[in-house]
C-alpha cells in the first residue's frame, strides 16, 4: 500500500471518527461544547452563541435546513449505533397520541443522545412540536410566529443518569426512546 493511499485510509477514518461522535453542532457540522441560538419572531433566522464566537452572530442558515439544530439531531436519525441512548420530549402532544385521561406532563421540550461511554448532548429549547416525525428533522412552520431558543451542552456519558433523573422526576412526555436492556438508566426515562 502506498503512502498516499495510507494517508488516505487515515484521514477518512480521522473524518469518520470526529462526524460519529454524539456532541452539540454549530452551523459547520461541528462539535462544540456549548451553544445558545435565539430565533428572532416572524422568520426562521437566528443569532448563535458558542465558545468559538466573542459575540452572538447572525446566522446565515434557516432553522428549517442544514444549520446547527439539523445538524445536532441528524446525529440521532442517522445514526446506526446499537449502543445509542436518547430521549427527544416534547410537551405538545402528538395529534396521532390519544389518551383515555388526562395527562399532564412537565412544560419542557428537548433532547439528548449519548453512545454508551462516549460523549453526547443535551439540547434544551422552546419550539412547540420540534420534531413531531420521530425519525426525521422537521422543523415545525408553526414555529415561526414567536421567538424561540435552544441550548446544547456537550457532557461526558456519566452525565447520562443525572438528566435522567431530572426529566423523570419533571414528568416530561418523553416521544421517543431507545435505550439498551442493559442499561441502568432505563427505569429513569421510560
């Protein structure tokens, strides 16, 4: 095998190795620590904040395309991960959800994703009905009208429990989950 094709190899898995890891994305497809978005009232723009920035930035992207919360929650549609854990919740009903009392749920909406061991994210926003299609992004037209904002943390999977422990203990409505038999913090979300 010659060099360049080594190199090639190398730099591929290097490129597959930072894309498969679960972490809160900016509009570059890239992991960051942290981020908080504002959407302005009226349109699908948006101001960004992360630790790369020195001040919030209008964003070229449109929440309903490729951009940040795409990019963060493609990670779970598109992964193939058997060890992916996530939680997506949402406290506006699923209109195909009906339910023979009267549920109540905590008024939050979010989510987060982890790979057994590895890091993952926790995303919190205020997008009513964000994304209704549990296995692809949609951003809802609804959404439009009034401002909204998200915040994503990146966190080490040890922090798994504990924001399991706070959403079953917040009564969230949890829309879809996967969590593995084996693992312990099942009985937190299900």
């Amino acid at each position: 095998m010659g060099y360049f094709s080594t190199l090639q190899i190398l730099l591929s898995l290097q490129y597959f190795a930072v894309h498969s890891q679960l972490g809160c994305r900016d509009d570059d497809n890239r992991i960051v620590d942290w981020h908080i978005a504002y959407k302005f009232p009226n349109s699908f723009s948006y101001a960004f904040l992360s630790p790369n920035d020195v001040e919030w930035r209008l964003s070229s992207a449109d929440l309903r395309g490729n951009g940040f919360l795409k990019f963060t929650f493609d990670q779970v549609f598109n992964s193939t991960d058997p060890g992916l854990v996530y939680g997506m919740y949402n406290d506006e009903m699923s209109p195909t959800l009906n339910f023979t009392y009267n549920p109540w749920y905590g008024h939050m909406k979010g989510l987060f994703a982890f790979t057994e061991n590895d890091p993952g994210f926790w995303l919190s926003h205020s997008v009513p009905k964000l994304s209704m299609k549990p296995a692809e992004f949609s951003y809802p037209e609804t959404s439009k009208r009034y401002g909204q904002h998200f915040l994503c943390v990146s966190l080490n999977y040890s922090a798994l429990e504990a924001i399991g422990m706070f959403l079953f203990n917040s009564y969230v409505h949890c829309l879809v989950e996967l969590l593995e038999d084996n693992n312990q913090s099942t009985w937190l979300i299900a």
